[in-house]
C-alpha cells in the first residue's frame, strides 16, 4: 500500500475543515441559508431531544456540519487500486461473520444516514460479489450519479456489471418495478429509509405512510423498506457506520428482522418502528451522527415549508401561532425576544417566526422583523423603535416579553 492511514486522515481532515467554514455562506442567491439551517437544526435538536433545551447546542450544530461533509469527501476521494487496502484499515466490521454471512443471502439492506454513510456503498462495492443498487428520489439521481459511482469504482474489477451503482427512482412505479427486478436478478439493493422520500413523497394521508414515534416527538415515516420485504417476503439487514475518535469508521451489521407478514399494514408500521428505533438508539449516544437533523423537519406535519410553498397564493399553509399567555407589561418597560419559546427562521424572501412548544409559526412583517433580530440580542425600548404595531403584535403573541418576565429566562 502506497498510501498511509496516517496520510489519508491528516488530508480527510483537512479538507473538510476548509469546506465546513465556507459551505451555505451564499446557496442559491440565500446569504441566510447558513444561519436558517443553523437554527432549524438547533429547533429540531431541542424538539426530538427535550432534554438538550438550554444546553449550548452550537457544538452538537458544528459537528452535523461536520460530519456531513466528512461523509461528502469519503465518497469522492479518487485512490485507484489503493483504495481495498486503505478500507481495510479504515473500517472495522462488527460483528464481521454477520456481515460475511447476509452478503451471500437474498435480504434488503436498510442504511441509515449516520456518520460516514457513504462508505458503506464503497464497503459493499468491494467487498460483494453482486451488483449493488440504491433506492433513491429522482433528485438524488440528478446531482449525485457520478458521485455515488465514483466511490470506490478504480478499485473495481472491470467486470461491467460491478463498474456501477444501480440507481432505481424510488418515486415512480417504473423505478420500483426496475429494482424489483434487479433484486429478482441477484441485485443487492440498499435503501436509506431515513431519507423518507419515496414514492407518495410526503403527502401524510398517503398509504405509504404512517405516524410512528421518534425520540421525544412523532413522524411521518415511508413504509417502503418493509412493503418491499413483505412483498418480496425477504429479510431486512440493518446497516450503519459509526465515526470512531481516532479517525477511523465502524461498520455495523445488526441482526436481520423478519419480513413483515403480506398485507399487513400494521405489520408494515411495526418493522418500520424498529428500524427507527434502531436509528433512535444511535442518535441518542451520539446526536451528531445524524445527518437527518437538516432536514427532518420536512418529517413532522406541523413544520412550515419554504417561502412560497405552500397554498396556490404563495401563502404558508398550517398552523398558525396562537395567543400566548403573556406577561403583563408595562409601557416602558425594556423588552426581550422570548428565545426559549420562539426561534426566527430566514427563507429568501419571508422570514418565519415559529414557536419551538407548539411547532407553529406564521410569516412576520419587515417592520417585526428588525424589531425581533433586535431584541434577540438584548432588551430593546419599544418607544425608540418606532414600529408600535408589529411591538403590539410581538408582544400579543409572547414573542417578545417584559425583562422582568419569567418567561424572558
């Protein structure tokens, strides 16, 4: 082997460093994407993990970012024939006769988006016989085909049937028709299920999908990795990755679930539950690990979408926020944003103000706004911002609060 461990790590790090500090600073024209994404992920930590409120979250922020672009740079690492090698002593397979074992058997692969995921797919091209497939949403086959083909490829043998990653559109009936047959085929087919996209996307009422609970709240969960298995009455191997202190990655390969009985709903929801669970467990011992915490509000109905998308008008659709029980105030009186229960959440365009207890919200004014980033950083007198009504409107809903409120702390 020509190239270190050693080596391979010190560039790893080093280059994600540089990327961290300059991703999201300008996405799409949005110089807030970064600060948006900051917060929603800091709202969704405290709303799955009640017992972080109050806790410096900035840390835990810092390293979602982090090993979400760490997983970025191991999948495009270019290393050619070095690359078996270096896997070895990058990745540790535990239990490793498990996964020696499922490899030669028919099952579904169910991965989670934790640590370096994306060195499973590598791991596998590898390392199994068979072609590998990836269940994915249409968007993901845009931007990351040559990406996810890229991983490991040099390394390959030249048989033509390895050189690729299947991708299969998990949002069309011809996508899943494609990988039922590449399964048929002998195909080992691997679906992120925390991805949660698939066909019927996100529609709630849809039947593949179901509320399920997860960590301190509820979701709104693809059924399609155990509709698949009944089906196809195949077993589900659980996978994840696991970033270890001293740079190095652990494969995991849990105890295979049973396929759930044909045509049972309730079955479909109770394997799904578990691979949740399983993802619960992880995220608990290591909230960080979860690259999901981007984009998990798009789970929970209550969450607000972009700016203009929503109803035909453009106009945000969902709940709005209520009254809050408020404090009395005394005009004069300096006042202070509410941060415990309120978060300001920037999209290009609209802002939104939404309350972290009740996970509603409602678009603000311009005017509420520069009242609001204000206030966020220190009390604020109402009569020298010169903005009565959106004061009165703040104050109304408990958005801003008297400094001697408790509801202030």
């Amino acid at each position: 082997m020509t190239i270190r461990l050693a080596d391979y790590l010190l560039a790893r790090d080093t280059a994600v460093a540089s990327q961290v500090a300059s991703k999201y600073t300008d996405v799409a024209g949005d110089p807030h994407m970064r600060t948006r994404l900051e917060r929603l992920t800091a709202l969704m930590l405290e709303y799955f993990l009640p017992e972080l409120r109050g806790a410096d979250l900035g840390p835990i922020v810092d390293n979602v970012f982090r090993n979400q672009e760490c997983a970025a740079y191991e999948a495009s690492v270019e290393l050619g024939e070095d690359y078996p090698d270096l896997l070895d002593q990058l990745i540790q397979v535990e239990p490793a006769g498990r996964l020696a074992s499922s490899l030669g058997k028919r099952a579904l692969y169910c991965a989670f988006h934790l640590d370096s995921y994306r060195l499973l797919i590598a791991y596998l091209r590898i390392q199994c016989e068979r072609p590998v497939g990836l269940l994915v949403t249409p968007d993901v086959i845009a931007a990351q085909r040559d990406q996810i083909n890229a991983i490991g490829a040099s390394a390959l043998p030249g048989a033509p049937e390895r050189t690729d990653v299947r991708l299969f559109d998990a949002e069309s009936f011809e996508g899943l028709g494609d990988a039922l047959r590449f399964l048929g085929k002998g195909g080992l087919l691997v679906i992120y299920i925390d991805g949660n996209s698939g066909f019927g996307g996100m529609a709630a009422r849809h039947k593949s999908m179901a509320r399920i609970p997860f960590l301190g709240g509820q979701i709104m969960a693809r059924l399609g990795v155990a509709q698949l298995a009944s089906r196809l009455a195949m077993p589900i191997v659980p996978l994840y990755v696991e970033n270890l202190d001293n740079g190095c990655r652990r494969l995991h390969c849990l105890p295979e679930l049973a396929p759930p009985a044909q045509g049972s709903r309730a079955a479909q929801i109770e394997t799904t539950r578990q691979l949740y669970a399983i993802l619960e467990q992880r995220i608990r011992r290591q909230p960080a690990s979860w690259e999901g915490w981007l984009y998990v509000n798009r789970f929970v109905e209550q969450l607000p979408p972009a700016a203009g998308q929503g109803g035909a008008d453009g106009a945000h659709t969902g709940p709005s926020i209520a009254p809050q029980q408020r404090a009395p105030w005394a005009a004069g009186e300096p006042l202070v944003f509410a941060h415990r229960a309120y978060t300001l959440l920037p999209y290009p365009g609209a802002t939104v103000l939404m309350c972290k207890r009740r996970l509603s919200y409602q678009l603000v004014s311009k005017a509420a706004v520069a009242v609001l980033e204000r206030a966020f950083h220190g009390p604020v007198d109402a009569a020298a911002l010169a903005a009565p009504q959106a004061i009165a409107e703040l104050v109304r809903l408990g958005a801003l609060v008297p400094r001697s409120s408790a509801m202030a702390t």
